[in-house]
C-alpha cells in the first residue's frame, strides 16, 4: 500500500500487519498453523466491515 493511502486510512494498524506479515515471510517454521487460523477466522468480519466502509467511500 502506498504511504498515501495508509495515511488516509489511519484507523488500520497498519504496523501490526506489516508485523504480521514479517514473520510469516522470515519465522513461518515457528508459527503455529491453528492458532494463526482461528485467530484469523475470528477477525474476518472486523476485515469485512472495514472493506464495505472502503468501498462505499470510495463510490
């Protein structure tokens, strides 16, 4: 994403994505599959909710 478009949209945790994303790239031996899942599943409808808020701003 650009530096633009995380400035705009500032209510994303963008650091904790990034984090996120880090150590599946660079540690994906220490995760554990099942956790990351159901953590993962749990937050799908806080993703959701965010993507129709975009979507409708941005019509």
């Amino acid at each position: 994403m650009s530096e633009a478009f995380r400035r705009t949209h500032s209510e994303i945790n963008w650091r904790k994505i990034v984090s996120l994303r880090n150590m599946l790239i660079h540690r994906y031996d220490e995760v554990q599959q099942d956790i990351l899942w159901n953590d993962r599943h749990l937050r799908t409808h806080d993703v959701a909710n965010s993507a129709r808020t975009f979507i409708t701003s941005a019509m």
